[in-house]
C-alpha cells in the first residue's frame, strides 16, 4: 500500500515535471503520452489494482485517480500557458502605429479613356452609340458597302474567314449596314465604337486587332458641309481649339465623294505637322441601294436621303494624344506604362 503510495508520488512529480520542462505542443503531447498513454508509466502503475486484495482496491483506486487528475490538470494548465505565450509572440513585433499597407488600385485603360471622350463629344452633336457583331457576313462587310469581289480588302491575305463564309470585321463601316437594316426609318445619327480585324503583320503602327470608331449620319438633306461641320467640332473638341483640319480628296467604295481627314495639332507640347487621322465621305448612294433591297423598302431609298459616314481608329487617336510611339505598349499591359494613366 505504502508502496503504490510513493510509486504514484513519483510518477506524478516525474509528470510535473516533464509537463513543466515541455516547451510547445508536441513535447507537452510527448509528455501526456509518456504518463497517461496506453503504455504510460501511470497506466501501467494502474495494472496493479487487478492483483489487490478487494479491501485495498478502493482507496488505491482513489490514489490512482488523484494522480490522474493532478497530472491532467497541469497538462491542461500547461497547453493553455502555451498558447498564450503562442499568441503573444505573435503580435510582439506588431507595431500599431505604422501606416496601412496600401493596395494597388486599377484605372481606366488609355482607349477607354479616349472612347469615352470621343463618345462624349458626339454625344453632345446627337449621335446615339450602336452596336454589331464582330462575326460578319461578307455582304455587311464588304458588298453592302459597295466592295466589289476583287477588291484588295477581301482578299483571305487581309482577311480572317471561317470556314462557314464569315469573317472577322475588317472595320466597323459593317455597323452602318446593321443599323440602316435595323432603323425604322430615318433620321440615322450614331457612332459605333468597336474592334476590327486585318491580318496584318504587328509592328509600332499595326495590330491585328485593333480598335475604331464609326459615325453615320443619314437623313434628307444631309450635306458635305453638314460632314465637314461636325468633324472640324469634334477634332478641335478633341485635340483644342488650335487644332487644325483638313480634307483631302481620297477613294472609299462606299462613298463618294470620299476624304482623308489630317489634323495639325499646334496646342502647346503637340507636333505641328500634318498627321492623317480618319477617313469619311458622303454616303454612296449605292449603299443605300443595296440596303433598300435587303429591307425590302424605300425609307433609305437613295433618291430620298443623303447622308455621311467616317470612321477613324481609336489606338491612332490615344497615341496621338499621348504621343505613344509604338501602339504595342496598348496591349502589353506593362504597369510603368499603364500607371502614368493611373
Ligand atoms: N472603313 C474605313 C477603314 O477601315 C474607314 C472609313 C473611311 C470609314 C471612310 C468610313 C468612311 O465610314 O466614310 O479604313
């Protein structure tokens, strides 16, 4: 009796202080494993109690149980003490009073930022937004706009065809027909931002998809100084009222007559020279020929309105206004470059 006595009064001291001595978790769990485990030394020291005589058996019971709580209790006391001192050394190098760490926050991509302009400004003159699909038809893209077979547009060198007949749109001029279709009748007044199609080699002035605004307007009575007007008001909107613009006599199938359009930009920091920026041109009135036999109807019926178009790229007009050298920095999505836009 006396014996398993003492016996457990070692144990629970070597317990304490292996419990003590333990320095995270898993030695502390190492030290309930090595007492109280299947084959702990205090478990063990319980397989006495089956060679007891039966009046010993109650108050060596009760000297085992003791030992078991005393030895759970510090371990518990312990792992407690241990997570306490976890958790304050986490937070000992926190220094509170240091500034927030900031995140890194977007901004609106140049040719978003020039689209939105853009939009604006002839917002302001009446023209609506519209849409059309970038999957087209020859006949939207090309022979509604008066583009003969073999024309050098349509050729498959400049040109990306499916294998069913469509094709990627060569230039958002396709959105002029959608929209004469899709009109219940006259007045037309709308810009069509949207990208374009070539299969042209990439370089500093070229992509192979890339981005452009078109604007039509249809109505009876629509004159060339009715085209001249509005975009002599949108490019001095555009780039300051210093800016300068010319028309120049050029050839569009689909219309007649056709112009290129240059700027001469002479606000402060800009270059003063000539630079070609759009084309345009008072709508052929085979266009609106071939438009009227697909609706079936006269409302655009070439006798009975006249009407103009143009159409220019986005990327030229950002990197005109930026003076972006290479018109690759627009997709590469390089952060030095996108911040100064930030
Ligand atoms: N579609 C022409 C191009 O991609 C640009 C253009 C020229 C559009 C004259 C027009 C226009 O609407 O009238 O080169």
């Amino acid at each position: 009796m006396s014996d398993i006595a003492s016996t457990l009064t070692t144990i629970q001291a070597d317990a304490i202080a292996a419990i003590t001595a333990a320095t995270d978790e898993r030695s502390l769990d190492d030290a309930r494993v090595a007492f109280l485990g299947k084959s702990g030394t205090l478990t063990k020291a319980s397989s006495v109690m089956k060679d007891l005589p039966k009046e010993e058996k109650p108050k060596v019971g009760q000297l085992l149980n003791q030992a078991r709580q005393a030895i759970t209790a510090e371990l518990d006391a312990k792992r407690e003490a241990l997570i306490a001192e976890a958790d304050a050394k986490s937070v000992a190098d926190l220094d509170l009073t240091l500034p927030g760490r900031t995140l890194p926050t977007g901004a609106i991509h140049p040719l978003t930022l020039m689209q939105d302009r853009v939009t604006k400004i002839f917002r302001q003159l009446g023209f609506a937004l519209a849409t059309g699909p970038e999957v087209e038809t020859e006949w939207h893209c090309f022979d509604a706009l008066n583009t003969p077979a073999d024309h050098p547009a349509r050729n498959e060198s400049d040109t990306f065809y499916f294998d069913s007949g469509k094709l990627l749109r060569t230039h958002t001029s396709s959105v002029q027909i959608r929209t004469m279709e899709e009109t219940a009748a006259p007045p037309v007044r709308i810009i069509a931002p949207g990208s374009a199609f070539r299969r042209d080699e990439i370089d500093a002035t070229h992509l192979s998809v890339f981005n452009q605004i078109e604007g039509l307007y249809v109505a009876e009575n629509v004159t060339l100084s009715d085209l001249k007007g509005t975009l002599e008001f949108f490019f001095k909107s555009l780039y300051g009222e210093s800016t300068e613009v010319r028309f120049r006599p050029h050839f569009f199938p689909f219309t007649e007559p056709s112009f290129e359009i240059d700027v001469k930009l002479t606000a402060a920091g800009k270059d003063a020279k000539w630079i070609e920026i759009a084309g345009c041109g008072m709508v052929d009135p085979a266009v609106f020929d071939e438009v009227s036999k697909a609706r079936g109807n006269e409302a655009f019926g070439s006798d009975k309105v006249t009407g103009f178009a143009f159409g220019m790229g986005l990327e030229r007009l950002t990197m005109i206004e930026y003076g972006i050298a290479d018109i690759r920095h627009l997709i590469e999505n390089d952060q030095r470059f996108l911040n100064q836009f930030a």
